[in-house]
C-alpha cells in the first residue's frame, strides 16, 4: 500500500519521473521485511525433521494473525511519524506491522522444505525463502507502480479521494485465508 506515497511524492515534485523513483526503496523496504521473517525460518526449518507441524503451526499462526488484526484495526502510530525521506524505513515498517511476511511464510516453508540429510539442504532452503521474498516483492512492485501510475497520469487524487476503499479487512480475510489454505495443504 506504498503506491499512495509515490503518487503524492510525484504530484508534490510534479514529475512522473518521482513515481517511479519511490516505488524503488518501497520494494527494498518490502523485501526486507519478507527476508526477516522468511530467511530465518527456512534455515532453521530445513534442519528440522518436524516439517509438517511447522507448517501447520505457521499457517496457524497467520491465522490468529489475521484475526488480530480484524479484531484490532488500528495502526501502531510510530508508523504515521517516520520521515518521508525515510522510505525504505516506513516501508519494512509497513510491511512487517501488517505481516506481509508472516502470510508467505507457510507456503515458503512448503516450497522450501528440503531433505535433511543433505549437506546443501539449508542453503537451498535459503535460496528459495529468498526466491520467494523476491518475486513477491516484485509482484507487489508492479502491481503498486501501475496502481500509482495510473492515479498519477490520468485518474488524479480526486478519484481516490471519492472512491477510497479500506483495505484493512480485505488484509485481514486474506491472512485467514492464506493460513488457513496453508496449515490445511500442510495437514493433507
């Protein structure tokens, strides 16, 4: 949900140029906070012989995260105080107080899980955690650049300003979907 500050970045510097310029360290902010959650987990995860109860604990765990976050919609308020030179900073922030992580993590571990037994099997668990967190982040980044850009070049903020959705809940359903998706392909 970073596009909004591009668009306002490239209205306030009144270059499209600008747009696109943010978008860079909201993916390096977003990937970061993929690689915390993710990297560490797959290291650890693929010295473990306990796999498929890892994955339905974390699948799990995304669960009760998204509930929280039904139950609890309001934003940490450090989040509103960092800079707007701070990008990269407000996006890992971002990223990881709506637990964007913690949604990959039950289909990284899946995806990510490798035999015990061989020597390179953490290693490669921490290349995939890493494949993973990455064509995200450039999942997100297109989506969110194209968003911006089209508020940008042609709808304006006056269209957002009438046709704002809340997007908090529709977070939070898909946390509850995700995990539970997850944890349920890991208990088959």
């Amino acid at each position: 949900m970073g596009w909004p500050l591009a668009v306002a970045n490239g209205m306030t510097e009144r270059r499209g140029w600008a747009v696109v310029m943010t978008m860079a360290p909201l993916a390096l902010g977003h990937l970061a906070a993929m690689a915390v959650v993710l990297l560490p987990f797959a290291a650890i995860g693929s010295l473990l012989a306990w796999q498929r109860p890892i994955r339905i604990g974390a699948g799990l765990l995304v669960v009760a995260f998204g509930v929280w976050r039904l139950v609890n919609r309001r934003h940490p308020r450090f989040l509103a105080r960092v800079r707007p030179t701070q990008v990269a900073l407000w996006s890992f922030l971002m990223a990881t107080a709506h637990g964007a992580g913690l949604m990959l993590l039950p289909f990284a571990l899946g995806i990510c899980m490798t035999d015990a037994a061989t020597a390179l099997a953490p290693a490669r668990a921490v290349g995939g955690a890493a494949l993973v967190a990455a064509v995200h982040t450039a999942a997100m980044l297109g989506a969110g650049l194209g968003a911006a850009l089209l508020v940008y070049h042609w709808l304006g903020l006056r269209a957002l300003e009438r046709a704002w959705l809340d997007l908090d809940l529709v977070w939070a359903a898909s946390l509850i979907v995700a995990g539970g998706a997850s944890a349920a392909v890991a208990a088959a």
